[in-house]
C-alpha cells in the first residue's frame, strides 16, 4: 500500500489526524495535511484506508492496496 496526498485540494478538516495520526499530521502554517508515512506498515493499513474514505476533501489517495476488503 502506498498513501499519497494532494495539500492543494485538502481543506484542513483534521479528520485524517484524528483517524490515522501515525501516518498524518497537519501543518503549523495553513493546517493542511503532512503525510508522515507514504508506506504505513500492516497494522496502521485500516487506519489509512479509513482516513481516506473519511476525507471530505478526497485529498488522500491510497495506490497497490490489493489487501482491501
């Protein structure tokens, strides 16, 4: 799985963080998302996919997931 996000399309909502804070973050100047972890290990998979579902921006893209339900 690699996780992939766009900081031009995100609106700062936060929901990523609160969901996957492993593997997000959010910048100190605008709140945009910061990706920590572009290849999150086996145990924070769910978090990430459930991150991106969750974002009402759709600025998280997950790519090779071929462990998805």
């Amino acid at each position: 799985m690699r996780v992939s996000v766009d900081s031009d399309r995100c609106c700062s909502s936060g929901m990523c963080v609160w969901t996957a804070p492993d593997i997000f973050d959010q910048s100190e100047t605008d709140g945009t998302v910061v990706l920590l972890l572009p290849e999150p290990p086996a145990r924070l998979r769910d978090p990430a996919r459930k991150a991106a579902a969750d974002c009402p921006c759709r600025a998280i893209t997950i790519t090779g997931d071929e462990g998805a339900g």
